[in-house]
C-alpha cells in the first residue's frame, strides 16, 4: 500500500477538546447526519475511526455486528463504554485506518464519519475500506472536505500547507478532496450530496460536507465461470459424409 503506516495515534489534549466541543454539534444538526448516513445498513459494519462512539446509538436494528476501530487511547475507552449502551453489538479495538484489523471480503458494510481527514494516506486508507469490504458491500461515508468556494479554499489549503490546521485539531486536514479519494480506490459512488454544516463561527473551516455511498464492484466472471457455448456440427465436406451424418442421426 502507499504512504506510511502509523501504528499508535495520540492526541490526548485535543481528544478530550473534541468530546466536549462535539456535543454542541450533535445538538445542533449532526446527530441527524449520523442517522442519515447510517438508515438502512445491515448485516456486519466495520466503523473507521469510531472516536469517542457517537455514531453507536444510530446503528439500525438490522445491523447484526460492528467492528469499530479506534487508535486514540482515550477516544477508545470511551467509545467501549458508549457500546456498552448501544442498540446493536459492538466491538471496539485498537487500529488504524491504512492496516484495519479485520479479514479481506468480510463485511457488509464500512462506515466513515469525519475520520478521512486525519488519516495520513486517504488512498491507503481507502484501499484497505475495499479490501474489508465484500463485493458489493458498501461505504457509508460522512466528512468534511474542501470548499468549492475559491477564498475559503485558499485558507483550507494554507492551513494544511503551513501545518497550523494539522496541529491544532489533532492531525485533520481541511483542503482534502475526500470524493475524489473514493473515486481513486475504485469504489463506485452511488450518492453524494454536499452541503455546509458549523456549529460556530470557528467551524468555518471545516463547514463543507459530503455524505453519501459508494459500493465495492462485483467480481467479473471468469471464462471458466461463463456458460458453454453448443458448438454447431461442422458442414459435410462431401456427398458421401452426409450420408453417413444424416444415418448416424436416424
């Protein structure tokens, strides 16, 4: 896989900076883009970068398991106790989103909520969402992404480039074109809507969203896996060998 491969993720003060800034935003519309993004799924869900579980309460019953992936300590214990209380059975571990701890083809559905954009390696990352995936599993994905407004995308871009955006909000990124990461990996975009959400004035940064699904291809059929075709009768080549097609058929 490309780019570098973080094992540990640690980001103490922001992580307890985030849990109390992130209920303001939950009050105030993004609980409802959480159960937005997750209406509907089913089966085994493999949730990137969990954080502190916010996303716990709006799993639909029909959702049999998740697997929610976390790599801040902190976040982690909180999330495990916020499982405790959740509608569906979940497990949280420890885990990055370039090296998810789970086998190849084995769920149903993945789940990103504000995570790809402090990754390191969007396209590791979204490699890896792929390879979890089963063929036609799909990604349900909520994030934060570059303007399409030129001003505010110049200030995105400066942020990131100058490192101050990175480092005062825990390794995020602002300027990153997340669609376009999903459309790089492979996986099929089936919706995307994009609109801007903040909860205040100091989200003006992060205020453009998209949420929507992507889904990983289905396998093409193999030569071997193809019906076989009737091979015609080659035509006689004389009087005589039709004859003794037309007695062989009688």
């Amino acid at each position: 896989m490309p780019g570098r491969v973080r094992d540990t993720v640690h980001h103490p003060l922001f992580a307890r900076l985030f849990t109390r800034l992130s209920a303001a935003a939950e009050e105030r519309g993004q609980a409802e883009h959480r159960r937005e993004n997750l209406a509907g799924l089913s089966g085994r869900v493999i949730e990137v970068g969990a954080g502190h579980g916010l996303n716990f309460k709006a799993y639909p019953g029909s959702v049999r398991e998740v697997l929610a992936v976390e790599p801040e300590g902190y976040l982690r214990s909180l999330a495990e106790e916020a499982a405790k209380q959740a509608p569906v059975k979940i497990r949280v571990v420890d885990g990055v989103a370039d090296r998810l701890p789970a086998d190849s083809d084995s769920f149903d559905a993945a789940v990103a909520s504000l995570v790809m954009c402090s990754v390191p390696d969007q396209d590791a990352a979204f490699a890896e969402v792929g390879r979890v995936l089963r063929p036609g599993g799909e990604l349900r994905f909520y994030e934060h992404v570059v303007s399409e407004r030129a001003r505010l995308a110049r200030m995105q871009r400066a942020l990131d480039r100058l490192g101050i955006w990175p480092l005062v909000a825990g390794g995020c990124h602002a300027s990153r074109d997340t669609r376009a990461a999903i459309e790089r990996s492979g996986l099929e975009i089936e919706s995307c809507r994009s609109f801007r959400f903040r909860r205040g004035l100091p989200e003006l940064i992060t205020a453009p969203k998209i949420l929507g699904v992507a889904r990983r291809g289905q396998p093409r059929r193999s030569g071997r896996d193809e019906a076989p075709r009737r091979q015609s009768t080659p035509a006689p080549s004389s009087s005589s060998e039709a004859a003794t097609i037309s007695a062989m058929q009688l």
